[in-house]
C-alpha cells in the first residue's frame, strides 16, 4: 500500500519535472526528478521490508507449530510435577514467540487470538481421556488439551497468512 504512495508521487514529481524542464528550469526539474528516484528507491525498500516480515513471521510461527508439537508429547508422556512445572516454562517460551511472530506480522490479533484459546476450544476422543485417567494424570489432560487447541489455532493462522 506505502509502495503504491511512493510510486505515486514518484510520478507525480517526473511530470512536474519534465514540465520544468521543457520550459528550461533545469535545476529545479533536476530537484524533482531527485525527489523521484528517492521516492522509487523508497517503495522498493518498503517492499522488501515488507517481504521480509511476512517471511520471517511465517517461519516462526512453523517454529512455534513444531514446539507445539513437542509440548503436546511431553504433555502425553508426562508423569509428575517436575514435568508440569517444565512443560509450563515451555508454554510460556512459545507466548513469547508469538509474540515475536505478530510483531513481525504487524498484527496483535494474533497474539490475542492465540492467548485467548482455552481448554474448551477442542474435545479430547474417550481413548485419550483413558489414557489419563488410568494414569491419574488429570493436569495433563487439561494441558495436552489446551496445547491442541493451541495448535489448531496456529495452523489456522498459518492458513490465513498462505492466502493473504
């Protein structure tokens, strides 16, 4: 959007240029078309900028995708409090890059969008349920539930950003 304002006044100012410089204001004509070559110089730079962030926004949030991944199978296989109390650090390590990612992306709906996703946000099948049940680890089927729904939530995201 920036890069069609600059290229805009970019053309703007090559006209106003070649006006002055048909009517033999060379100097101020060579002012414009100075203004114009900065102005083209500038939409090229937001466009790579903006590139960029796309770019490197998307790749973090595939990194934070696959510790998602791993959080939900330390979720899985964990057994006691030192497991919760690490896989609760690591939630909190992916926040943060989530938040890196919607810096990136210039969007902080995304952040918001991924803090706001609950326990609820997914059903867990029966077998999954046994498997906590039958190893009385209650904390961790809220945790593998939410890391799920978390997942769920991110590869939406990635969808969204694929079409834009």
């Amino acid at each position: 959007m920036r890069q069609t304002l600059f290229l805009g006044i970019a053309a703007v100012l090559d006209a106003i240029g070649a006006f002055l410089a048909s009517n033999h204001h060379l100097y101020t004509a060579y002012g414009c078309f100075t203004g114009a070559i900065a102005m083209v110089c500038l939409a090229i730079w937001f466009s790579y900028r903006d590139d960029y962030r796309l770019k490197r926004g998307k790749k973090e949030l595939g990194e934070v995708l696959v510790e998602l991944s791993q959080a939900e199978v330390a979720a899985h296989k964990g057994l006691g409090n030192a497991d919760y109390d690490k896989l609760i650090a690591r939630i909190d390590a992916i926040e943060i890059r989530v938040a890196v990612a919607a810096g990136y992306l210039g969007d902080s709906s995304i952040e918001s969008r991924f803090r706001a996703v609950n326990v609820h946000d997914i059903e867990l099948s029966v077998g999954m349920k046994r498997h906590f049940i039958d190893r009385g680890q209650g904390s961790f089927w809220t945790m593998y539930q939410k890391i799920k729904a978390q997942r769920l939530c991110i590869e939406r995201l990635l969808g969204e950003l694929r079409r834009g």
